[in-house]
C-alpha cells in the first residue's frame, strides 16, 4: 500500500499541493512566532502568541493531512474551520483597532503578509476535505 492510498486519498492532487503549503506556512509560523517569543514577547505579547497559535493549527493540519483516514479528515476539517474563525476575528480586530496588535501576526489583516495565504488556505482546506469525503 502506497503512502498516497494509506492517506485515504487526501494527498492526492490538490490535496498534495495542501500539503506543502500548509507544511510551507507551519515553517514560517513556528520560525516566526519562536523568535518573536524568543527576542521581542514583551512588546507585543497578544501578537506573538497568535502567532504561535496560528503555527500549531498549521503543524496539526499538515499532519492529519498526511496521516489520512476519516478521523484525520474529520479533525483536519474543524481545523480548517477555527483557522478560518481565527484569521477572520484576527483579520477583522487588526483592522478595526490597529493599535491592539503593535507588531503583525500571520492572521493580521488577513493574511496580508503571507499574500493572504492565511485565508486563502482554510477555505480551500474545507473545500478539499468535504470534497474528498464525498469521492472516497
């Protein structure tokens, strides 16, 4: 049994490419949020934890991803859901009071940092994981 087939057809096509960005953001984030933690936590403690918070839910997506089966699919799917409610009430509370968040997370301004990859990538991660239940 291929590693592909093992995965319950959830990194197959697009789900490959899921894969590889959220792994891509789970480097960025947690490289991110160790070093702001690290170096600079008592100027803008909110943000970098958010960060951090972001940086977990992408590592444990990228797992179930490649784990795969019906109950890794299930746990990625309400993942993919509290991410997109995090980047939307991130998004939305770094627009309406800027001044909450001194330094940017991954969420702020819904991902404008990261090309808007941040809310981008929970919608696409429903998409798939609903879309690939009902094929299997």
């Amino acid at each position: 049994m291929s590693a592909t087939e093992g995965a319950g057809g959830l990194v197959t096509g697009p789900g490959m490419l899921l894969v590889w960005l959220y792994g891509v953001m789970s480097v960025g984030a947690v490289s991110r949020s160790i070093y702001q933690i690290a170096t600079e936590f008592d100027r803008a403690p909110l943000a970098y934890a958010l960060s951090a918070v972001a940086a977990v839910v992408y590592a444990f997506i990228t797992y179930t991803l490649v784990r795969g089966g019906e109950t890794a699919r299930r746990a990625a799917l309400v993942c993919c859901a509290a991410e997109l409610v995090g980047v939307l009430t991130v998004g939305t509370w770094t627009l309406v009071d800027p001044s909450a968040f001194p330094d940017a997370t991954v969420w702020s301004d819904y991902g404008y940092g990261y090309i808007f990859i941040p809310v981008l990538l929970p919608v696409t991660g429903i998409w798939w994981l609903r879309r690939s239940r009902a094929t299997a």
